[in-house]
C-alpha cells in the first residue's frame, strides 16, 4: 500500500511544558517540611528562647532564612536571631560566650560558641530523633534586624504568587544542593543568592513580569524616613499582600515549567556576567556603577575575584550577595545553568526523566 512509513513525532512543546510542570509540583512537595518537623523547631525555638531570657530578660528569640520565609525545605537549618528590647545589654561576643556556656550546661544541644567571629553566633546542633530523623542544625545570632527585614521582603514576593515562585525556587534550591553549587565556602553560591536570582528574572526579565517590585511601589500614605531606614539602610517595600493581591494582576499566564526552561536560558546565555548588577530593587546595574568592576581599587585581584557575580542586596545596596563566587565556582554555576537548558531543550518523552537527570 502506500501509506507513509510509521514515524515517531518528538514529544509536542505543549505537552511537555504541561507534564514538567506536573512533575515539578510533585517533587516540590513531597520535599517539604513535615508538620512534626516544623512543630519541633518551633518548640526548640522557644526552649531556646526561655534559657535565653535567664540571661537578658527582654530579648526576643525569632527565626529568619528560610524556616520563616517559606523555602524551606525537610531538614533544613533553622536561623535564629535574637533581638534584645532593652537599652543596656550585654555585647554579643559576651552574650555568645555565655549563652554558650548556659546551653551546654542545661541542653542536650551540642554547642559550638563563635564569639569573636565577624558576625558572633552560637552555632547549635540536636543528634537524631524519632521526631527529628535527622537531628537538627540551628545558628543564633544577634541584632540581625536587616536579615529579618529581608527575609520578610522574600516572604512577600512568595506570597504573591506562592505556585509559581515557591516551585521555582524550592526547585533550584534543591537542584543547586544536588548539583554541589550551594557553598559558599567553596567558592559558589548561597541559597539566598539564588533566591534573589530567581526574583531578578521574575520581576525584571519576564516580560509581562511575574512579580510587581516590592520596593518601588508608592506607599499608601506618606511615611517618613525615621520609619523606612535601619541603620542608614532603606528598609520600606510594599507588604500588605491582601492588598496588593485584590489591585495587581500579573499578565503573565506562562506555567512554572515554562518560567524555569526560560530562567536557564536566561542565566546561561542572556545575563551579562561581565558587566551586570542583578538588583531586584533597581533592576540591571552596571559593576562600574557600584564600584564593583575589576579594576578599580589598588587591590586589583581581590575585588575581581570578590565581582565575580555580582547581585545586590535588596537593603544593603553596598553588598555584593554573591561576593563568595570564586571564578573557577561561575565558571561551574554557569556550567550547570547551560547543562540544566540542554537537558529540558531536549524534551524526553516523560518530562520525570528531565527532572530525574537534571538533580542526578
Ligand atoms: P537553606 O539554609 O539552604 O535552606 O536556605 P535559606 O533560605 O535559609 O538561605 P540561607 O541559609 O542562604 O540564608 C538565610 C538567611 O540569612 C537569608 O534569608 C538572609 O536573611 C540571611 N542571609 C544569608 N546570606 C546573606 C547575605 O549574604 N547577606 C545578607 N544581608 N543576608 C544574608
Ligand atoms: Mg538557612
């Protein structure tokens, strides 16, 4: 007969967008914190916090990072900071070393004080329980109100759209820990970076964007520069999310599949390492214009290999987030962004293979 030979048409883009977003819902969820686990760190919060208050009787133990932005995922380290209302109070350095002292004393905790590092923390860890599988890690630190600030601005823009940003990023969280590109010990970068990156394409490359920008709103009512500044920083954004909600609308209706194929190739191909400030307040800066190009100062090497990759703190706009990425850890970063694109390019028949090979 003359009927055309059989032909295996590849996978349409359509319905593979369609199941990859599927898949990434699923694996996104089974990854979350169980209730007994976010129950045992909020007791553990407030055990800590009552032994704190026999040392400074007016101090507040809070949680930032990602136990209070909601990124977070099973297992993962909680971060407290401790807030102390009263005029006179101990230094840190001496509040760390006895607080130190006063937990190893009265807790099962294993304790680790760190009171002349730079920023002075009690580092804290729980051997594994029937409730705690995998035992807990805890940092306190102290006075850390711009880290609770951020950490509020991250919640917010999670809040706005919780499907698309929250898959998004608990997905590159979890895909930069597999793929060993989350240390910034070693030269590449924090989770906190790539949250701030995932927002960077959200709300000034996606065009329309995902997310309004938080800190460029007008105010509701006029508001006075005592009230919007933390240590000289400007702290204010838009956060009454009811609000916003019932008056924003984004116009972008591409799924979270769609977002993340294009997130990759954006940071693999687009983003202008060389010369880009990714800023989620001011949108592309350029390194010159913050003094963050190479060769600036005397020191020449140091602030080049400190610029690598540079993003902007949303309050501490003389910081470089990612002033930890080492060349030889871009060079990686970007690597994995180009392998992560080249794998969802190629449209596997079942979008769960993608998904398996890009977290091997
Ligand atoms: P996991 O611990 O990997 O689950 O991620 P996380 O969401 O807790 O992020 P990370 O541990 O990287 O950071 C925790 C919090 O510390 C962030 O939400 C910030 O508030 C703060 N933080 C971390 N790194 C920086 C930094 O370089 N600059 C500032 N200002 N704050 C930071
Ligand atoms: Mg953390």
């Amino acid at each position: 007969s003359n009927s055309p030979p059989m032909q295996r048409r590849p996978i349409t883009k359509q319905r593979f967008v369609a199941d990859l977003s599927q898949c990434l819902f699923d694996f996104v969820i089974q990854l979350l914190p169980t209730p007994e686990e976010m129950a045992v760190k909020e007791d553990v919060r407030k055990l800590l916090e009552r032994l704190i208050r026999t040392i400074e009787p007016d101090s507040r133990l809070l949680s930032f990072g990602s136990t209070a932005n909601g990124f977070s995922l099973r297992n993962s380290d909680m971060d407290l900071c401790c807030l102390i209302d009263s005029e006179e109070r101990l230094s840190a350095t001496d509040l760390v070393t006895m607080l130190g002292d006063l937990l190893e004393r009265e807790t099962k905790f294993h304790v680790k004080p760190l009171p002349h590092a730079r920023i002075p923390i009690v580092k804290l860890s729980l051997d594994p329980s029937p409730g705690l599988p995998l035992g807990i890690a805890c940092d306190i630190g102290f006075e850390n109100r711009l880290a609770l600030e951020n950490t509020r601005l991250l919640m917010c823009y999670a809040m706005i759209d919780p499907t698309r940003v929250r898959t998004m990023v608990l997905f590159l969280k979890v895909w930069s820990k597999r793929r060993k590109i989350n240390s910034p010990y070693k030269g590449t970068l924090s989770s906190y970076g790539y949250v701030l990156l995932v927002i960077y394409f959200l709300v000034h490359v996606k065009n329309p964007p995902v997310l309004p920008n938080l800190q460029q709103m007008p105010p509701l009512r006029p508001i006075s520069t005592e009230d919007t500044h933390l240590n000289g920083h400007n702290i204010w954004f838009f956060d009454d999310i009811d609000l916003l909600r019932q008056r924003w609308h984004s116009e972008n209706t591409e799924t979270v599949a769609e977002l993340l194929i294009d997130f990759f190739r954006y940071y693999s191909r687009d983003f202008l390492y060389n010369t880009g400030v990714a800023s989620i307040r001011a949108g592309l800066l350029k390194k010159e214009s913050k003094g963050w190009q190479s060769e600036v100062t005397g020191n020449r090497y140091d602030s080049r290999e400190r610029n690598r990759l540079c993003i902007e703190d949303p309050f501490e706009t003389d910081f470089n987030v990612a002033r930890c990425v080492t060349k030889d850890g871009l060079y990686t970063i970007r690597g994995e962004f180009m392998r992560a694109s080249r794998i969802l390019q190629t449209r596997p028949e079942r979008a769960i293979v993608a998904l398996a090979e890009l977290c091997e």
